[in-house]
C-alpha cells in the first residue's frame, strides 16, 4: 500500500478493531506480572492481570489478578464489577 494510498483516507485504520459504538466490542488482554510472593521463592508464581477493554472508549472493563491462565467464562475478570446494562456485542 502506498503512503498516497493511505494519507487519502486519513480517517480508516488499517488491521485494528474500530467499534462504532460502546459495548461493541470489548478486547481482552493478560499482562505477565512478577513473581508473588517477591522474592522469588519455591512455590511463588507469576501474577497475571486480565484486562478487558471496551474498544470505542477505551474504557477498562474489568480486571483481575490471577496465578492461573486457564479457561474462564466470557466476562470472568469482570464478573461482578460490572454496571447495570454492561453487555457486549463480541469479545476478543
């Protein structure tokens, strides 16, 4: 793609996720933390931060520190935390 090609469309995003309203789309995300209990002993594990995002308001949905990755129903970081009406369309 050319830099003409993408300067006449200054408003697209190219390979992002571009909701047009807010509760669309809500993206998670897991950021590997450090080692807990610090410091670092047998038995510590690594604390992990699941984050979810609403995409148009870039609003932080829910979040949870967990030791585990393992599988957990849509919305498990944000489980309890959530407004009345917070409801998605999708989840990434």
């Amino acid at each position: 793609m050319s830099r003409a090609a993408i300067s006449a469309d200054p408003a697209k995003a190219f390979g992002r996720y571009e909701a047009s309203r807010r509760n669309e789309i809500w993206i998670g995300d897991v950021l590997i933390g450090p080692f807990v209990p610090q410091p670092r002993k047998p038995g510590s594990k690594r604390a992990k931060l699941f984050v979810l995002v609403d995409d148009y308001s870039r609003l932080l949905v829910g979040a949870r520190w967990m030791e585990e990755e393992n599988t957990r129903p849509p919305g498990g970081p944000a489980r309890g935390r959530l407004p009345a009406g917070s409801t998605r369309d999708l989840l990434f």
